[in-house]
C-alpha cells in the first residue's frame, strides 16, 4: 500500500511539473507567435493562454478529470501570464535565440505529449488510447495558437509534428508496460519527442505529401 501510494504520488508530482514546463513553453511560443503579428499586450496575452492550455483542457475533458486542472490550478493561468510578459517586454532577449518559436513549440510539445500520456496511464486508460491522448495533448497547444492567428495548423502540414508527439508518447507507454522507472520513461520519451521534431525542421523531413491531380475535363460543349 505504501509504495503504490508513493507512486501515485510520485506521477501526480511529475505530471504537475511536465504540465507547468509545458505551459510556459507553449506560452512562450504563443505569445511570441502574436509579437511577430504586432498583437496589442491583451493579444499576446491571450494566445499565450490558449497556445498553453488547450492540449490540457481537452486532455483533462476527455479523460473526466473535470474541472480541468489549466482552470482549476492558478498557477497554469499565472505561469502563462508572466511567459507572455516576458516575451512583451523582452522580446528582443527571446529573439536572439535561433528559430524561438519553433523550438518553445517543440518543448512544449514534447513535455505535452509526456504528460499527456502519463496521465492517460494514472486514469487506466489503455496503451494504445494513452499515446493517442499524449499526443492530442501535444498537439493541441500548437493547433490553437495557429488557428487564432488564421495559419494552418502545424499538425497538418508535411513537417513531422503528431508523429513526433506520438511517439514520444509511445515511449512512455511502452515503458509503463515493461515497468521501468517513471521518471526514465518520461524522460526518454520527451528527448524522442524533442529530437525528432528538431531533426524533421532542420532536415527537411516530412510525411508523403497528396498530389495535386489535373482537374477533369470539362463535359460542357
């Protein structure tokens, strides 16, 4: 009883953590996203918000843990509000960095879509339905900052961004399932996951693309 407490509690511990690094990472993403579209302070603030809870919110609905821990828990809201300050008012710092917004979304993602699965895992979900939930997770930040800003989502362009959280998430269940320790298998699933999506960005790497076909000719005489 005593160690299946200390590892229920140990998971809780380590999903509040990945959530709260995820949360300022994909904040960060946003609201730099919005700096770059001169949004106005209360635009950047707000896809800094929705760019860092949206893949938690529907996590936490889908799996009932209601209400949402990014509503529920005030440090989510206060952790997205200094991430959008700090790029308002130090953008120029954030900037320096090489690809800043491509590299918050991909650790952001990559701490999403571990937590993503952990939790799926402590709610007894099964393995193949907690990768899927790790990876909408993941995925969910980044679709909402791009549809707010009437982009497409990246999750559906040809650069590798799902398959990236979901197999960072496929770590974390596969690990689960051979019983290693939980903080190796998150681990190890976020370096996937974060590899991967930089290594697709900097090398070009993508999913087969759908082929424009010649439209039929016309029956009109």
């Amino acid at each position: 009883m005593l160690e299946a407490h200390a590892t229920a509690e140990l998971l809780h511990t380590l999903v509040l953590i990945l959530d709260l690094c995820g949360t300022f990472a994909f904040a960060l993403s946003g609201a730099m996203a919005g700096i770059r579209r001169r949004l106005d302070i209360f635009g950047v603030l707000v896809l800094s918000f929705a760019a860092s809870t949206s893949g938690g919110i529907a996590r936490d609905l889908l799996i009932g843990a209601v209400p949402p821990a990014a509503l529920e828990d005030w440090r989510y809201l206060a952790v997205s509000l200094v991430a959008g300050l700090l790029c308002f008012f130090w953008s120029s710092l954030i900037e320096g960095l090489r690809n800043p917004v491509r590299m918050l979304d991909a650790v952001g993602l990559a701490l999403f879509a571990v937590a993503g699965a952990e939790k799926a895992l402590a709610f007894g979900l099964s393995p193949v339905m907690a990768a899927l939930l790790g990876m909408l997770t993941g995925i969910g930040g980044g679709v909402a900052r791009d549809v707010l800003l009437a982009e497409i989502p990246a999750v559906l362009r040809s650069d590798l961004y799902a398959v990236a959280a979901l197999a960072g998430a496929a770590v974390v269940v596969g690990g689960s399932l051979l019983h290693f320790p939980i903080v190796a298998t998150a681990l190890g699933g976020g370096l996937v996951c974060f590899c991967l999506r930089m290594l697709a960005i900097r090398r070009g790497w993508h999913l087969p693309v759908a082929r424009e076909t010649d439209a039929p000719p016309s029956s009109d005489r």
